[in-house]
C-alpha cells in the first residue's frame, strides 16, 4: 500500500483468482479430477494406497506415531488443498502434495512394521518393508521407459504433445541469447515464461501476456 501498488495486488491475488476458480461447473470439475488423478497415478495406485490408507491408519495403531497424529493429517489435508485451486487438478498441481504422500507413506512402513513386530515377531515386522519395496520396483518397471530408454525430449512430447513448444525453448532461448545486446529485455506473448530463463533476459513487463 505504501509504494502504490495496493490496486495491482487486489487484482491479481482476489479479482484474477476469483474469475479463474469461478469458470468451472460440477461435470467438468469431476472430469478434470478423474482424468489427471488417473493419468498421475498410473502404475503407482497401490503406493498411493500404501501411504494414504496405510499412513493414516498408522498414525492411530502404532503409539510412537500418535504424538505426530494431528500435524501430519494437517500437513496432509493442507497440501491437498493446494490441489484445488480453480478446480482444473492439472497434473503438475499435485506436486504440493507428493511430499505429505512420501511421509504418509514412510508412515505405514514404519507404524504397521511396529505393530506386526510386537504382536507376531521380527519377520513379520519386515512385511510391511517388502510390500513397499515390491510396490516400488513394479513401479519403476511400469515406468522404465521414462527412468531408462526414453530420452528428456521424448518424454516431453509423449507426456504434452509437440503443441507445447517446451523442448523447442531451449534452442529459441539459446538463439535470444545470442543475439541479445547488453540491456536488451524480452516479452513473451504466449505460455512460455520459461523463455525467460533459457534467453537470461529480464522481462519488458511485470505481467505475462497469455494468450
């Protein structure tokens, strides 16, 4: 407020926000949840299940996790919600929330290999370390042409198609680059903010133009 800008930050943290949340009706809502939440999960559904049902089933069974019980479902609950904005659920969205999901996930390991230690013996403590293990590797395997056999490229174009123009980027950044005089600032009339980044040249403007 005190250097003016007030109106700016009304704009684009209330009016903006509310017109991109307000787009949207019950249909597509549920179609943009279960189509990323599908494409996000594909060959890890039994993880998300280890550490969803199993994380926080462990913080009630085991009594060294209790303590823990109302920050970690808080921790949970708010990265969900970081999810929600505009109800669109894109894929990249759901970064917010793999962190509380890894540690829901150490959780169940933790809190089931606790519980099956105490009441049936070490072996039986370690089932819930082989289960995790087994679901990771059929993971990895599911996805071993992203982890081993394709290259960052291919990946790109198969995960968002050649309309996105990401790996073009790097060599129109490069080609910015090279031809930019000392001074020289850029703007960027599209989606590709990363031109930015890849042309090390400042913004002509504070706001990104999207067409």
């Amino acid at each position: 407020m005190a250097n003016g800008t007030f109106e700016r930050l009304w704009h684009w943290t209330v009016e903006y926000a509310r017109q991109y949340a307000g787009t949207k009706d019950a249909e597509r809502i549920w179609n943009n949840l279960t189509i990323n939440l599908t494409n996000i999960t594909k060959g890890v559904v039994p993880l998300w299940l280890l550490g969803l049902l199993g994380g926080v089933s462990a913080l009630w069974i085991s009594s060294a996790l209790r303590p823990w019980r109302v920050q970690m479902l808080l921790f949970a609950v708010l990265s969900a919600l970081c999810v929600l904005p505009g109800f669109y659920f894109r894929s990249h969205y759901f970064i917010t929330f793999f962190p509380a999901l890894a540690l829901l996930t150490g959780l169940a390991v933790q809190g089931w290999g606790e519980w099956l230690l105490g009441r049936f013996g070490r072996w039986a403590g370690l089932l819930p370390v082989g289960l995790f293990l087994a679901l990771a590797i059929y993971g990895v395997r599911y996805h071993r042409n992203v982890f081993f056999q394709e290259s960052p490229e291919m990946v790109c174009y198969r995960l968002y198609g050649r309309s996105n123009p990401f790996v073009e980027t790097v060599e129109v950044g490069k080609f910015l680059r090279a031809r930019a005089k000392p001074g020289d600032r850029l703007a960027v009339i599209g989606s590709e903010p990363q031109l930015y980044f890849y042309s090390r040249l400042l913004p002509a403007t504070g706001f990104i133009p999207i067409l």
